[in-house]
C-alpha cells in the first residue's frame, strides 16, 4: 500500500490568526497545529544543510541594485545565471566566445564559495542569428557534420571555459565553482514528443529545434534521443579532459507538473542517457525540474489529478536514481486563461493567495519527503524579487511569483512559507 505523506501546508483561508496551517494528508484529512512567526533573522541558504537553495539572476541588478545583491549574497548558497550563459549569449557570433564577464563567478567566489549552476549549454531558443544562417545554407550533406561540429565545439570551449586551471574561481578544496550544467534544455513537447518533430498538440509554435532538425541518428535516421546523447558526451568528454571529474551534468524541462506524458518520456530519456558512459564516467548526473507553477497547479498524485501533478513529477524523477533539481522554482498568483481569456478565472485574489502560499509550502515539503538527502541537489529560485521576475506584468493580472515585494525587496509571506516548508519536519505513515 502506498505510504501517504503528510504535508503541513499552509490554510485555505488565512482569516483568524495568520500562523494556524493544516497537516494535510492525500485522503484529504486535517488538523490544526501551530507554527511560530519567523524572527527576521532567518536565511533561506541555513533553513535546511540537506537543501542547497539557490537563485537565478540577471547582471543589471546584481552590479547596480544592493538590495538585489545583498539578498543574493544572504539567503542563497547556489547561484545561476538566468540567461547570460546561453548559447546567444556566450557564442554570438561564430568562434567568437565571449566569456570575459566573471560578474556571476566573482558573486560566488567572494560571497562565501557558492555553487555555481550553469544554464544552460543546448537549447531550441535563445539561440543566435548565424545557427539559422548555416541552416539555411549548408548543403543537406554537409549539415550533420557541421552542426555536430558546432555543438561540440562550444559544449567543449564553454565547459572546458569554466574549469580552466589558471581561473581563480574554486572552492577552498580547489574546484571548480562551477559544479553543474544544464547540458542540455527542453527537447520534449508537452504530450512528450521531441520538440521539432512537428508531433505537438499545445504551444506548437514551440515545435521546432534547429539540433532535432540537423542531428539525425545517421545509423537509422532517428532523431531526438541522438543529439542530446552527442550533447552530453561532449559535456563528460570536456570536463574530464580538464580534470573535472566532479561535475554534474543535467538535463533541464518544464511540465513534469501538469503532463505526466511528458514526464513519462522524460523518465524514459535519462534512464537510457545514465546507462552510457565517456571516458569511464557516466554522462548525465541529473534532472531538472523547472517548475513554473501557479497557484492552482495540482499537488497530489490522485485519480482526479490524472494528467499530472506535483507529488508524481518529483517521485518519478527520484526514481531515476539520479540527482533531482528543482531548477527555476516560481508560483504564480495571476488570473489563469480560461477559455481564452482571464475573465473566465472567478477566483478572488486571497483564493490566489492562499493557493501560492500553500505551494510554496507543499513543493519543498514534498520534496523532502520524496527524494533522499544523497540525490537532492536542491532547489534554486527563478530570479530575486518580483520586480525582476519573467512572470512580472504592469497590468493588474501580475503574476507576483517570487519571494519579495517589488523595488524594496522586503519579504512576502511567500518566504515565510517557502523557508517553514524547507524547515518544519515532514512525517510519513
């Protein structure tokens, strides 16, 4: 029989005194218990020694705004870059590397040896003009051969960038800080066809991938599963030429949450990527969860959350045997499209509320209470404050999906409950 979990989340309604919560098991029973208000002098980064907790950020604020800088420098022990270490970013024209910036190294090195997880090395978007340019003009001979070429290339330079004897960023042991990658980023559609297979049934505007179309398995002509394994064979291949023995490589989705089809075929993927190796080490390390989220998205794995939820997404990676991220961890409070429009969504704002507060509990409780200490490799936050969210809107549906309030960064109740989730104890029966 399987065990239920029980998750103290945070009430439906906060009338009364705002501290009462719910311990919550998945056959719906409850009871009330008390938790303590925070102090102020909490920090997300010692909440828990087993859950890394890191933060994605941008440049600008970083190096111009101090109340951005300051909670990086506090609460986190993990730092990404939400978009400066992408393939456009990094190679924006061919052979011209630009990894001169050492702003997210030098964040990490003197604010007390953070990890560094790179994001991301392979990815259908963000991807500069030149790759359409050789697309377009490579003759179909050559085009195997040339992307490859391309692929490996800067998976090597970049890799390779990062763990350079001569750099100055490592830990006190002498490693590197950077210690992760999203290798490579999003290759399935949402009904866990490859993405660029022209197979999509919702956001087929997003079916395409210029590493799909141009990396066919030249043995049988399959594609998909071809370029991701060519993808991280390049990564290990890199990072053991320079030594690098300890870095782990991931690869990186959105939508565990709400397709389980799409998990599915996920699972399906690393389970066959863990069993090649490179050099005598095995080529993926890892899984990442994104989790974009709202405040409606599905929790528990029950019959009427068929399609997909929280707890099945996270059960389902943990039982890869691999390290399991929650990679880009946000949960919004905007109005849903219903229908095709919002107008359609008839909860009140405190319904809202109240469904995001619960989340922000719920995905660091369950995680716990799922994957054990020895494959957390924690959970990293999408940006700093709402002000800096992808999620932010100026009209009223904004999405208000991070932990602090805009321009002053002073705490939401969202960090209360996020920190208490990653703290209080979980009990399973």
């Amino acid at each position: 029989m399987k065990k239920a979990i029980l998750i103290v989340a945070a009430a439906i309604t906060f009338a009364g005194c705002k501290k009462s919560v719910q311990n919550i098991t998945k056959e719906g029973e409850s009871n009330l218990v008390s938790v303590n208000a925070l102090t102020g002098n909490e920090r997300l980064q010692t909440a828990n020694v087993d859950v890394q907790v890191g933060v994605a950020i941008a440049l600008n604020p970083y190096q111009t705004n101090t109340l951005y800088s300051n909670l990086v420098k506090q609460e986190y022990n993990s730092i990404t870059a939400e978009n400066d270490m992408k393939f456009g970013e990094l190679q924006p024209a061919e052979n011209d590397f630009y990894l001169d910036d050492t702003t997210i190294e030098h964040a990490a090195k003197y604010n007390g040896n953070k990890r560094i997880h790179g994001h991301a090395l392979i990815w259908y978007s963000s991807n500069p003009g030149w790759l359409d340019y050789v697309d377009a003009n490579t003759s179909a001979a050559n085009k195997y051969s040339r992307f490859k070429g391309i692929m490996e290339k800067h998976i090597s330079t970049v890799v390779k960038h990062y763990s350079r004897a001569s750099s100055i960023y490592k830990d006190a042991a002498g490693k590197p800080l950077m210690k992760s990658w999203d290798v490579v980023n999003e290759v399935f559609n949402d009904n866990g066809t490859y993405r660029g297979s022209g197979q999509a049934t919702s956001n087929q505007d997003r079916d395409f991938s210029v590493w799909y179309k141009n990396l066919p398995n030249p043995a049988n002509g399959q594609k998909g599963i071809h370029h991701v394994e060519l993808a991280f064979r390049a990564a290990r291949k890199a990072a053991n030429e320079n030594g690098d023995t300890d870095l782990k490589l991931f690869y990186n989705d959105f939508g565990h949450e709400y397709s389980k089809a799409k998990t599915d075929a996920i699972f399906a993927m690393v389970n066959y990527l863990k069993n090649i190796t490179e050099g005598g080490k095995p080529i993926i390390d890892g899984v990442g969860l994104q989790f974009h989220m709202n405040y409606a998205t599905k929790t528990d794995d029950t019959p009427a959350n068929a399609s997909g939820n929280i707890e099945y997404a996270i059960r389902k990676m943990k039982e890869t045997g691999l390290k399991v991220h929650i990679s880009e961890l946000d949960i919004s409070r905007a109005k849903k499209e219903i229908n095709g429009s919002i107008n359609n969504d008839l909860t009140t704002e405190q319904q809202r509320k109240d469904g995001q507060y619960f989340r922000y509990y719920y995905v660091p409780q369950m995680y716990r209470a799922i994957v054990p200490a020895n494959q957390r490799w924690g959970i990293t936050l999408w940006n700093v404050g709402d002000s800096d969210s992808w999620l932010r809107n100026p009209s009223t549906n904004n999405g208000y999906a991070t932990l602090y309030n805009p321009t002053f960064y002073t705490k939401k109740y969202t960090y209360e409950r996020f920190y208490d989730g990653l703290k209080n104890a979980i009990t399973v029966e």
